[in-house]
C-alpha cells in the first residue's frame, strides 16, 4: 500500500521540516493513522537474537514436524547468528551445522545467476538491453503465440529475464527429476525445452525458470566456462563459500554434508531422495553461513572481507527497482523480489524444492539480513519467522483506519470473477492445470468490499483509489512470492481484466468457458452422464436376460445391425470414460513425502505411457457416436426416448472433445 504509506510519512515530515508543505494525494481515501512516530528498532545483540530465533524455531519446528532447519542473520557488517537446528541425519542422529550443512535452497539459487550475469555486465560482455539471441547459439523465434497482424514483438533482454517480463510461457516439466539420467543437460533444455512466447516482452510479470536457465547459459556461452564452475571461480572462491554447489549431484568433498530431507508422515519421518533441477534456475545447495557471507556481500556494496564480487554502483543497482504494474506495488528489482514487511523495503527471494523451503530477505536501509531454510514444511514458516523476526526488532508502529470512498461498491462489481495466474502453460497439456493452480476468486459483499480466495484463505480488500484494493487482514497472507497486500487491475494483451500483485505473479481473468468451477462441472456432468447411461445399458441388458429365463419374454424391437454397432460405439466411449478417470485419479494422486504426482517428477507408472493414448481413443470412437446419432433419427433406429437418449449421450462425447481440444489435452 505504498500510495497511503507514503502520505502518512509526508505527515510526519510536517512536524518535523516546519514551513515546508508537503501534500500527498490518495484518491477517494479517507483514513485516520496513529502513526506519532518512527517505527522503533531494537539493536540486533547476538546473544538475545539467539533466543529469540530458538524459541521460533523450536515453535515451528514442533508446530509443523519439521525435522531439521538451518539459519542465519547478518547485520551491520557482521554474522549476527548462524545456527543449525534438529537433524541433518535423523538415523545416526547427526546434529545440523550452520557452517558446513547444506540445504537445497532452490530458486533462492537464482540470486547468485543474477549476479553472475551483472559481472559479465560491468566487464562489457553482456547489455542488458540487447536482445538475447546475440549471446546464445540457437535462435528464440521473433513471433508470439496468439498475436495477431504481423508487427514484430520486443526483442527479449536480460532485462526481461532478471524481471520475469520475457512474457514466456511456463510448463512443469522437467522442473524436479529424481534421477540424474532423466534431467538434460542445461543445453539440452535451454533448447530442447523452449517456451513458447505468449505476451509480449515488458508487459507484465510471469514468473519464469525457463528464462533464468536462459541466463545461466548466456553465462556459460559468454564466460565461456560451465555455469556451475563459473560460479565456483568468480562468486564461491571470493566470498569463501566452501560448502556450497550448482552442482549434480553433489562433488564428493561435500556430499556427505548434505542434510537428509525428511516429510512427516502418518506418524514417522519418511525420507525424500536427492532431487534434479535445471542449473541456474533452482539447483544450489548451501550452508546458512555461506548464505550469510553472500548477504554481507550485497549489503556492503558488493564487498566481503576485503574481496569484491561487484562494483558498488552494480551492487546498489541489483537492489534498485526493475519493473513494477503499478506505482502502488512492488515488483522486481534486478533478479530480488521487491516486498514491504512493517513500513520496511525488503529485497527478497524464496525457493522451493519438492522437499525444502528456503528464504533470503535483505533489508538494505537497515543493513541486515536473513536466511532460512528447512526440510519436510512449507513456505508460510520461512513466512512467520521472518514476520516475526520483524516485530521483534522493526515493530511497526503504523496503525491506519481506511474509510470506503463513495462508489466502490459500484467500482468493485466490475471486478467479480475468476482469475487465474498468467505463469502457466498455454500450448501443452500442462494447461489444464489452469483451473487448480493458484486460481483467484473475487467476489464483493454488500459495502463494495473484495472478498478475494486464494489457496483457500479469503481476504477482506478495500479500495484505496480506483482500480487499487488494499488487504484488511492482519498476519501473514497466503501468497508465495509477495506479501499481498495491495492488489491491482488492469489490462493485459489480451484485453482481458487483469489483476496485479506484490512481485513475480500476475493474474489474467478467465472468460466463462475457462473458469475452473465451469470446466469442473462440466466435466463432471458429463462423465456422469456417460457412466450413468453405461449402466443403465448394463442395467436393461440383465433385465432382459432375467426375463427371459423366466419365460416372460418382452416386446423387442429387432434393430439391423448398424444400430448394434452405434450402441457398442457407445459402450466402449463408456468404458474408456472409466479408464480416463481412473488414470486421472491415479496418475493425479500426490505422493505423500514429494507432495506432487508421480509424474511431476519423472516418476510416471508404466502403464500411464499406454493410458494418454485414451483422449484419442474418446475423441474417434466419440465422432462415431455422433455419426451414428445422425443415422438413428434418418433411419428410425430405437425408439424416440432411446434415439433422445443417445443423441444426448452423442452430444456428452461432442462435450469432451471440445473440453480435451481447449485444454490441449489431444
């Protein structure tokens, strides 16, 4: 909400500049603040942070079963705290060490790419203006997916990549692997792998992996080196990060530090097996304290210890804003994700494995910093320690009362619908999970308040200005990457209303024939349906049969055999409907400890290479019905209510076809 929090701090310079005016306007927002001060801040005393962070963690740890955690905290100029907590191995009951346990700290990994390129940058090897394809040996196509006319879209630039504005599609595959034979190469997946272009470059924010391992290929063609050894050479070595690896699987120096990654379940902690990832998109491993070492480095100017990673000027930039939908958000700054936490500016970057959760939050204005990372939770404990992190030490003292403006309930019907994330696949059959991947629900009560759904929480937003809604609810909020406190709409290519948020995610909404609640029922109706008349079939068949052991012969009406022939049509269409969901339910089941399907991660049963041929099979057999449909009305086949019968369920298969065609399911 950075509109009304930069108005209460222009009232606070009032008392302060005496005879200077300041003015702020917030449009048709009328608050009250009990703002009377600065926020106050604690002097960071190691010892007492020690305490503090135990008794969190300990919390969490218990709330949650995490089985080991590792964390630390830097601040003006020094290692505040660096400390393992639980287990690295829970069998030999090996104790985590900050210094020399290392996590999987995933997309967190992306800040150290960053900050290879920007090197590369200060030497006259890359612009971040140019277009991409002069520093790689293979060519992104100039074209967009669904444009129209012929004018060409902007080149793609680093710019792009370090903001996630590239306007790159985004499927799941190949993100996690278990198997280091089943993951490519980082060449083979920059190529072999590529997006397909679906917005135009600069427009707006989808988080990419794609277009970070992009960039770590730029590294490897320009530096000429391997992007891992690159980073060994030009980041590790000066900053003395001795416990820390792009590499996979782990160098056997270091492997055997490697905490053990566990889930909680049905009681017992099950261990998770070493995961693969795309380089420089996810694949780092490290301890609390080289992450420590690393923060110090951005927090003095791109200096550790007398070693220099990046000039200060280049430093300062990557904490400086990139891109942002709207003054009212935060959004990218060079590779970190711009937030807001107590009045704080926070640069910060998540990151997520199948079996770890890890966060790096840097507050440049304070000079301190924060790492955690843990196995077997989710992201809201990174979330809660760093919140409460901030309580303890940067309170916020800002206490604001917002009045609706006349209008908003009118404003806020506009609004209304389902919105569902822009990073998402649009030309495989990834798409499908549109309608249950982090999809937005808006309504508005009766005042002309937002009542906004996501992952389950809804929360209470007022507007603070046309278009711009600022969330009521106090604590943590359910979003990944930002701290969703203000949410935006606008417009995206498309001309489809959009809604923006804090950092890397963007929300396009969804037309009536894409919403996930009408897809859903649709597809449920109708297998319904399908099933429902497979028995009844099944049904009347026994009942005939039945009758006529019992010498109670009834009336039927003889059919040629192409009627024969359309009802077996039928009844296979029905039994392949069966297979379908079954295989949808199978296939789609998560695994406990990995917390995704099998297929996710390159771990697809056998049979599921022979059932994705099912779709297929529906659509051939689901024309014939309507074929045979036709026939019966031209020919007299049945009786009416049995040719209305059929004609309905030849109608269901037309259904299902148009539903696996949109979501590119065939």
């Amino acid at each position: 909400m950075k509109i009304v929090k930069k108005a209460l701090k222009m009232r606070l310079l009032l008392s302060v500049l005496a005879g200077i005016v300041l003015f702020a306007n917030v449009s048709n927002v009328r608050y009250v603040s009990a703002l009377t001060e600065e926020a106050s801040v604690q002097s960071l005393e190691a010892k007492e942070v020690e305490q503090f962070l135990d008794a969190i963690m300990e919390e969490q740890m218990e709330s949650h079963h995490v089985p080991n955690a590792t964390v630390s905290v830097v601040a003006d100029g020094e290692v505040i705290l660096a400390k393992g907590y639980g287990y690295a191995d829970l069998d030999k009951r090996e104790p985590v060490h900050a210094e020399r346990t290392l996590f999987r700290i995933g997309s967190t990994s992306k800040l150290l790419t960053w900050t290879a390129v920007m090197q590369l940058v200060e030497q006259g090897k890359l612009d971040l203006d140019t277009d991409v394809n002069q520093y790689i040996d293979f060519e992104i196509p100039a074209e967009l997916e669904f444009a129209s006319g012929s004018s060409q879209p902007t080149p793609i630039t680093l710019k792009h990549l370090m903001s996630h504005t590239p306007g790159f599609e985004d499927f799941s595959s190949l993100i996690f692997q278990l198997r280091q034979d089943r993951m490519p190469s980082l060449e083979e997946y920059v190529r072999e792998y590529r997006p397909a272009r679906v917005f135009p470059a600069g427009e707006l924010i989808a988080y990419s992996n794609y277009g970070t391992a992009l960039a770590g290929y730029i590294v490897e063609q320009v530096s000429g080196l391997p992007f891992a050894e690159y980073v060994e050479t030009h980041l590790y070595a000066p900053l003395d990060m001795r416990h820390s690896t792009f590499r996979q699987p782990l160098p056997k120096p270091i492997a055997a530090k490697m905490a053990k990654a566990y889930r909680y379940v049905d009681g017992e902690y099950r261990q998770g097996e070493f995961e693969y990832m795309p380089e420089p998109a996810g694949s780092m491993s490290s301890s609390a304290a080289d992450m420590a070492r690393f923060m110090l480095a951005f927090l003095q100017d791109g200096e550790y210890n007398g070693q220099s990673i990046l000039e200060p000027e280049t430093a300062r930039t990557m904490l400086s804003p990139l891109f942002s939908h709207h003054p009212s958000l935060n959004g990218m700054a060079y590779g970190f994700i711009e937030g807001e936490f107590n009045e704080r500016y926070v640069l910060l970057h998540p990151g997520s494995t199948m079996l770890f959760n890890t966060a790096l939050y840097l507050l440049p204005q304070e000079r301190t910093g924060i790492f955690i990372s843990h196995s077997g939770g989710s992201h809201f404990i990174n979330n809660e320690v760093f919140q409460a992190f901030m309580d303890q030490y940067f309170p916020s003292n800002d206490t604001e009362f917002l009045v609706p403006p006349d209008g908003m309930l009118e404003r806020s019907g506009k609004f209304v619908g389902e919105y569902q994330q822009n990073r998402r696949s649009y030309t495989t059959d990834d798409k499908l999970l549109s309608l249950v991947n982090n999809v937005i629900h808006v309504a508005a009560d009766e005042e002309g308040y937002l009542l906004v759904t996501l992952l389950g929480e809804t929360n209470r937003f007022i507007e603070i200005e046309p278009g711009v809604y600022y969330n009521l609810r106090e604590g943590r909020t359910p979003d990944f990457t930002g701290d969703f406190r203000t949410i935006v709409f606008g417009s995206d290519s498309f001309g489809k209303t959009m809604l923006m948020t804090d950092g890397p995610m963007s929300y396009s909404q969804a037309v009536w024939y894409e919403a996930s609640t009408f897809n859903m029922m649709l597809i449920a109706l109708t297998i319904l349906f399908v099933i429902g008349s497979l028995l009844y079939w099944g049904i009347k068949v026994v009942v005939q049969k039945v009758r006529l052991i019992k010498n109670k012969p009834t009336k039927v009406n003889e059919q040629p055999n192409a009627a024969s022939v359309g009802k077996w049509f039928a009844i296979l269409y029905g039994l392949l409907a069966i297979i379908f969901i079954l295989e949808f339910m199978l296939a789609g089941a998560p695994h406990p400890v990995y917390q995704l399907p099998a297929i996710a991660y390159g771990e697809a049963p056998a049979w599921s290479a022979w059932t994705k041929f099912v779709p297929y099979a529906m659509a051939v057999i689901g024309l014939g019905t309507i074929i045979f449909a036709a026939l019966a009305w031209m020919r007299g086949y049945w009786r009416v209510p049995g040719r209305i019968h059929y004609t309905c369920f030849a109608g269901a298969t037309l259904i299902l076809l148009w539903v696996f065609n949109f979501w590119n399911v065939i």
